[in-house]
C-alpha cells in the first residue's frame, strides 16, 4: 500500500523508517512492560521457547539475521526475540536493518500497480506494453521474494540442527527450537505429524494388522496416514528426521520399507 500511494523511492524511505521504528518500539515494549510476564506465563512455560533461546543465545547475531529473513511473522518475531534476554538491542536492530532490501520488493510491486489500474484518462495515454512489463516485474518479484525467504529458511533450520550435531546445544533443543519456527513459519512443513497425533486419542482395534488369530498383539497401523511399530505392547508413532535411526533399528526385520523416520 506504501509503493501504490507514494511510489517507489519515497514509500521505500517511508517503509524502512517505519518498520525498525515500529521493531524498535515493540523490543523495548516488551522488555519495559511484559519480560517477566511472557517469562511466567508464556516462554517460560515452553520447552521449545526455552530450547529456541539457547539456539540463539549459541549461535549470536547470525541466526538472529537469518530468522529475520525468514517467512516469518513480523510480530511474534518481535515478540520472541524481546523474550530472550542473551538477544542485545543492537543486535535486533541490526537484523532489522539488514532485512530493508527484502521488505523493499512488495514497496516496489505496489508501486507497480498503479500502472495496472490506470485506465488512461490521466495525463499520459495507457500504454499496453508498459502494464505487461509491469505485470512481468510484479511476477518477477514475487518469485524474488518467496524464492529468498524459503532459502533463508531452509538454511535457518539446518545452522540449528548443525548446533546439536556439533555439540553446541543438545540435540534435543536443536530440534525442539526447530520445531518451533517450522511451526509459526508461513512455509512451515506441515507434515501431518499433528492430525496423526489427535488420530491416536480415538483409534480403536480397527486399522491394525496383528500377529496373531485373536487380534491381541497389534503390529503395525495401515491406515492411511499413520506409521508405527509395536513396542512394548504400545504403537508407537514419535517421528524424528532421521531415516537412518529407523533402519538402524527395525531395517533388519524388513519393516522400515516405505517408512519416512521413527523413533522405538
């Protein structure tokens, strides 16, 4: 809306002033006003917040930038980098400096449709060839921009998962501050991992095969959707990223074929 009203170079100055003074003011609001409530109501209650802030806290301004740069949403980010105490002021608003050129592309296609609803009766004549560019320009853009923020964030989950391979945090918080932003992500993976989970609560003996006549010693699930072996008299169906982990334990008996990862 900032390019379509005032154009591009004065609706770029007016974004990037906006945005890292609205970033600043919700930091310091935080930190002022609601630090020790998030610490005692909301971060402080979650695993995965906490295992976030050690990520970050490990890896420094870097990660900081990167999570900027992610597709992910302005305000909680706001809101989650003020909850960590390790994240300086400085620092946050260096990343948002820094992530200017990217927030810079939608200043630059709202700029461009204004020559998509000019209908000619202004000073100069519409001109056919100029709106395709346009259009050719906006499509350019966008691809820019999504291209930029799921590389950004491909790269952001693996620099988290290369902290606990490297002993830098426990591999559980690596995962754990992975799962969070894959949660709140706008390009999140939404496995279905979820929906698999709630399954569970109301499954009944049907959708197993067994192995045995009677049907007391469920193996495996088959329905659609639902992966897991029998453990201990219990179908177990905790996912973790690592095919190698399932092969290494179940691959001998043949059962890991077709199975993305588990965890027994």
């Amino acid at each position: 809306m900032i390019g379509y009203t005032f154009g591009l170079w004065p609706g770029a100055l007016l974004s990037v002033a906006a945005s890292i003074t609205g970033a600043g003011v919700a930091f310091l609001s935080v930190r002022t006003f609601f630090l020790k409530w998030m610490q005692q109501f909301g971060s402080g209650k979650s695993d995965k917040w906490e295992a976030f802030s050690h990520v970050v806290k490990a890896k420094g301004t870097i990660l900081i930038i990167m999570i900027r740069w992610c597709p992910f949403p302005w305000a909680l980010g706001n809101g989650l980098f003020a909850s960590i105490e390790s994240v300086s002021f400085p620092s946050f608003m260096l990343a948002n400096l820094l992530l200017q050129p990217r927030l810079l592309v939608p200043v630059f296609i709202g700029s461009r449709l204004v020559s998509l609803v000019d209908d000619g009766t202004h000073d100069k004549p519409a001109d056919p060839l100029a709106k395709w560019i346009n259009v050719a320009s906006i499509l350019v853009g966008l691809s820019v921009s999504i291209g930029t923020g799921w590389f950004i964030y491909r790269a952001t989950l693996q620099q988290m998962r290369d902290l606990g391979y490297q002993g830098v945090v426990s591999p559980e918080e690596a995962e754990e501050a992975r799962d969070l932003l894959e949660e709140n992500a706008l390009l999140g993976d939404f496995s279905g991992d979820d929906d698999d989970d709630d399954a569970d609560d109301d499954q009944e003996d049907g959708g197993y095969e067994y192995d045995d006549e009677e049907g007391a010693n469920p193996l495996r699930s088959v329905k659609p959707g639902q992966r897991g072996f029998n453990v201990g008299g219990e179908l177990e169906r905790d996912v973790d990223r690592e095919p190698s982990v399932t092969k290494g334990l179940v691959g001998k008996a043949g059962l890991a074929n077709g199975i993305r990862s588990g965890r027994l």
